[in-house]
C-alpha cells in the first residue's frame, strides 16, 4: 500500500510541474503580431482595391453620356466651349512644305502623308503640325499644352490621360492662346485648366468616334515616323508659298474614290477606341 501511495504522488508531482511549465510558457506575440499585420495589410490592400474599381466605375458611369451612337453621333454637341469646322479629307503635302492653317493649334485641312504616331505617345517636343492633323485623320485626340503655362502636376495630368491609350497624343504647342487645346478632326476645344471635366468628356466623345472623323479603320502605328526624333514645330508664320487650306494633292485611297485600304466606309460598324487598328497599313504614307 505504502508502495502505491507512493506511486500515486509521484505521478500527481510530475502532473504538477509539467502543469507548472506549461504555464510557464510564453505566448507567441512575435507570431501574433505578424499575423495580425498581415491580415491589416490584406485589409489594406483590399481596400484601395476595392476603392479603385469603385472609383473606375464610378468614372465610366459619368462617361457614358459621352459615348457616340446612332442617335447621339456626336456628344460632343453638349460640351461648352467646343469649336466645330468642316474639312476636307485626303489632301496631301509633301515634308517640305507648310500649311497656312486657319486655327492654332489646327484640327483638320491639308496634312503631310506621314502621319504623327498617336498609339499614347507623349511628344516632350513641339512637332510639325502637317504631321499632327493627319493623326486626327485617323480618328485621335491630340493634347496641346503651352509649355510656359503647364508643368510640374498639371502636366502630369495630361500626361496621365495619353501615355498608353490608343488614338491619343500629345505635345507642347509654344504660343498656345491657353494653357491646354484638344483637338480632334473637325473640333477643338480650348481650356484653363488639366482638372477641367471637359477633358475627359472631349476624348470619350470624339476619340475614334465613327460619325466625325474621316478615315476610319486607319491606324495609329506609324513605322515611317520618329517618335523620338519627330519634324520640330515651326513657330513662324507660313510663307507666301505655303499651301492654302483648299490647297493639298488629293488621295484617292482616303476619300473613297477607290476600294483601297483608308477608304470611308460608311456603313462601318462603330469602332472601339481601345482597340488596335488593323486596316490601314502602317508603312504606307499615303493612307
């Protein structure tokens, strides 16, 4: 018995002292803590996630008044300030000769058969405006700035609204009568500020919009053009030389007078502004 007893408190001893280690034991807070912000950063990340989608949509919502259709072919209508004129298409000059334009910056007439790259291109550079209206020509939105009255944020706005988007590009305009001037075939619009709402409503509505530009189906790509070295901008006025606005050599292949590739097609489904281009070669000047 005496044996027994002994056994018995024995065992109800090293009962206690491993009961005495385990309470003992520290908490992991080191584990705690990195659990816990992980789970903060998830939360987080999440959050601007969500915070972003809901600002996107938010935007898309806001835009799709802007958005051209059948019965609304040019939104445009309903944004103050906007200058409307009618060009005509295809006209053509060579890289030698200028344009005696009748807007600044111009937004339709006579055109190089080179157009300017407008695949989200920002041009640090002022370039030769013959080069630009053809870019309108095939359905893009060019951002001018005067770059003595836009830098640091604002530009950066700007800039924030090209880089990357198809049929959109961008350039410094020196003399420009206002600090910003959008342009699209046959339209501009002239503003204060890179915060203007306008902004935004002006490319949804005309940026490879069906109804108002000429050429459609042309791309943007231009593998005859330098981006990186493009004709300069020349700010004196044109010469007696210079080409009128009804002046220009005519392009069969972009007025429709022939089934090749640039011709209009009216019946043309309407085109999505993100989407790539494909119908109109990009080594051939003359489209």
């Amino acid at each position: 018995m005496t044996s027994g007893k002994k056994t018995k408190a024995a065992r109800s001893s090293v009962a206690a002292a491993r009961s005495s280690v385990v309470a003992k034991k520290p908490k992991p807070w080191g584990t705690i803590i990195a659990v816990i912000a992980v789970l903060a950063l998830a939360g987080t990340v999440f959050g601007y996630a969500y915070s972003q989608i809901a600002d996107k949509n938010a935007k898309e919502a806001a835009l799709a008044k802007w958005n051209p259709s059948e019965e609304n072919k040019d939104p445009s209508d309903q944004i103050q300030g906007v200058v409307k004129k009618e060009y005509a298409e295809g006209k053509h000059v060579t890289a030698e000769q200028r344009v005696a334009y009748d807007q600044s910056p111009p937004f339709g007439g006579p055109h190089d058969g080179v157009w300017a790259a407008c695949t989200g291109v920002v041009y640090e550079t002022a370039v030769r405006s013959e080069n630009m209206v053809h870019g309108l020509e095939h359905g893009a939105v060019w951002i001018a700035y005067n770059p003595d009255q836009v830098t640091g944020d604002a530009l950066g706005k700007l800039r924030s609204r090209v880089e990357g988007q198809q049929f959109t590009m961008m350039s410094p305009y020196p003399g420009l009568d206002k600090p910003i001037s959008l342009q699209a075939w046959g339209h501009q619009l002239k503003l204060e500020s890179a915060d203007d709402e306008r902004i935004d409503q002006f490319v949804q509505a005309l940026r490879r919009n069906q109804y108002t530009y000429p050429e459609i189906g042309a791309t943007c790509d231009s593998s005859t053009f330098d981006v990186t070295n493009p004709p300069p901008f020349v700010a004196e006025p044109p010469g007696p030389d210079a080409v009128s606005m009804e002046g220009g050599t005519t392009d069969p292949a972009e007025t429709g007078q022939t089934g090749e590739t640039g011709a209009v097609d009216p019946s043309a489904p309407a085109a999505d502004p993100n989407a790539p281009a494909t119908d109109a070669p990009s080594t051939a000047p003359s489209s």
